[in-house]
C-alpha cells in the first residue's frame, strides 16, 4: 500500500517574516523540508532548526520552487 502524502497549505504570511522575505504567500503548499517530506508539526519543527533550510514551495499555478534560508 502507499503511503499517503500529506498536504500543509500557507494559511497566512506574517508581515516581517522570513517566509514573506522568501516569497512565500498565502495557498502556496509546503513540499519537502531539507528533502525531506513533512508529515505533522513536530518534523515542521525539527526540520526548521537546521542551520540551512531548503523548503521546497508549490505555488498556485503548480510551480515549484526552492527556497533557501541560512
């Protein structure tokens, strides 16, 4: 069986944030952490601490983008 691959949307973008310094936007998707997909908050977390962040962002029109953040 395969694994079900889960889904995080953008629900809002802080003003000031390094998401919105990044581009990202309201109902842009979260893909993949560091390569790595994110299936609940706590690898959200774990992921995020690291020294060089690699997000892998869809966009609305399906584009995929990857961000880096230092």
């Amino acid at each position: 069986m395969k694994k079900k691959k889960h889904i995080h949307t953008v629900l809002k973008v802080e003003d000031g944030s390094i998401a919105q310094e990044m581009g990202i936007e309201p109902g842009d998707k979260l893909c993949s952490i560091n390569g790595h997909e994110i299936e609940d908050v706590f690898d959200y977390r774990y992921y995020m601490e690291d020294e060089l962040v690699v997000l892998l962002i869809e966009k609305a029109d399906g584009e995929q983008l990857s961000l880096i953040h230092i």
